[in-house]
C-alpha cells in the first residue's frame, strides 16, 4: 500500500471467529458497509437459549450492510472444521485478507472452582483456537495485498491480582496475546500484521450481561460498535508498518481524530467500568 493508505475493507475477505453475535459481528457489520467479504466461523447454527444469534441469522445481517456473507459451522477446536471452513472462504473469495480471532470462552472462577473440562474448552477456544486459526490462515495471508491478523485480547499484565482470581482464564486469554508477540516477529519479514485489540471498558454484549448479571451492571459499559470501529482503523493500517502491538480501542479511535467516546455508552454520562487486565 502506499503512504496514503486505502481506508476502506471494500472487497477484502476476512475470516472472522465467533462472528454470530457480539464483537464478532459487529467488526464483520462494519467490514460490510465498506462492501467486504466477511466469513463467519461460528459454531452457533441453532438459537441459544441465552444468546442471540446464530451464524445464518449473522450472515444475512452482513448482507443487508452490504457485505458478501459465508456462514461456515465452525467449532475452533477441531483442526478438521477450520481446515474446512479456510478452504470454503478461498473457494467462495478467492482468497484471505484478514483474520480476526474473536472467539473466546471464559469462566471466572478460582483454582478449585474450575472443572477441568471448562479449563481444556478456555484454553481449546482461545489459545488453541487462535493459534490454529492463524496457522491455517497463514499461508493465504501471505499472498493477500495489506493482510492482518488481529486477536480480540488484552496486553500481558503479569500483576498477580490478574490471576489470583481466574487463573485458569487469564492463562488462556494471555496465551492469544502471546501468539501476538510471537507470530508479529515470526512474519514481520513476510508483511503480516499481527496485533491484539482490547477494550479499555467492559463492552455490552450478551455474553458479559450473563456473566455480570443486572441492568445496572449494563449500564456502565460501552458498545460493542467501539471495538468494531477501532478495528476497522487498524485493519486498514499498512501491514508492514503496525504489528505486534497491543492496542486499546479508545486509544485507537483518539489516534484516528475520534474525541466523542460518550456515543459508544450504553447510558452516557455513566462513569464507564474498567475491564480486566487493565489498571
């Protein structure tokens, strides 16, 4: 790309995890108003009795923005249904412009509160997941013009008031960042971005109004809209020129010009919550 960069997804694939509800879905609404190609790869076909959305219902969303939509049944943990699902956005697209590794499992719970199956499905999602995501997209990515992978954590905290609490969840969530660290060297050299985005504010979505329960909770988090413009900013950043950062939202958008953060409240004018992994 050139210095003055295109800032636009328009006709760019990108191949998003967990893209049926939430930050997921609304990083692939906003590559479809650019008029992108979003895949989802999502394991939601049927509704869940707590969370909305499914990968169909997703899809036609993005088409409506103005986006091409691939549903893809995806669970991340098996290597099979992410080979599938890379091979079925390259014969849909003809290519992969950009990874956003979304999904994510989490259980706030401490040592001992933690069955060992919930420990294996956070680590299976979100290290696992990441990692193999990334690596089966890799070789695309390689050959794509401006190609990024962007993972949906926070930067490594080591403060032990970040793991007394949740170990086991803060050892999955700090393994996407460390593929940030690691995979952003790793293909410096071959053009790939590789940077994690994190929110500077507990984001309202369905999944954290389960976990944190109550309207009031809701009331001091922003939308997940903030997340889905500060990573439409990055992804449209030169490739070669941001990598393996780790980068927060508002601090994102306050780069691009952004000074009205109030409009991404659920309720303005409430003092917005931190969210974890942040002082």
């Amino acid at each position: 790309m050139s210095g003055e960069e295109n800032r636009s997804l328009k006709g760019k694939t990108l191949f998003i995890t967990g893209a049926s509800r939430g930050i997921g879905k609304e990083i692939a609404l906003r590559a479809a108003r650019d008029g992108a190609n979003v895949v989802i790869a999502a394991k939601t076909v049927r509704p869940h009795p707590k969370l909305p959305g499914t990968i169909e219902t997703a899809a036609r969303e993005i088409e409506a923005a103005g986006g091409r939509a691939l549903a893809c049944a995806t669970d991340i943990r098996f290597e099979e249904q992410v080979e599938a699902a890379v091979s079925k956005a390259v014969e849909t697209f003809g290519g992969i412009d950009i990874l956003v590794n979304n999904a994510s499992a989490i259980s706030l719970t401490g040592t001992l509160e933690t069955p060992m199956k919930r420990f294996d499905l956070m680590h299976g999602v979100n290290t696992r997941g990441t990692f193999l995501c990334s690596k089966i997209c890799l070789p695309h990515l390689m050959r794509a013009e401006n190609p990024h992978i962007l993972n949906i954590s926070p930067p490594l905290n080591l403060a032990p008031k970040w793991f007394a609490p949740h170990a086991a969840y803060t050892l999955a969530k700090y393994g996407m960042s460390l593929c940030v660290l690691g995979m952003a060297e790793e293909f410096r050299d071959k053009g790939v971005a590789v940077n994690a985005l994190w929110p500077r504010t507990i984001i309202a979505t369905a999944a954290v109004q389960n976990l944190l329960g109550g309207e009031e909770a809701m009331k001091r988090c922003r939308k997940p809209e903030i997340m889905a413009d500060a990573a439409h900013a990055i992804l449209t950043r030169n490739s070669r020129e941001c990598t393996g950062q780790f980068l927060i939202d508002e601090e994102v958008l306050r780069q691009e010009g952004e000074s009205d953060l109030d409009r991404y409240a659920v309720s303005p004018g409430a003092p917005p919550r931190l969210d974890f992994f942040l002082e």
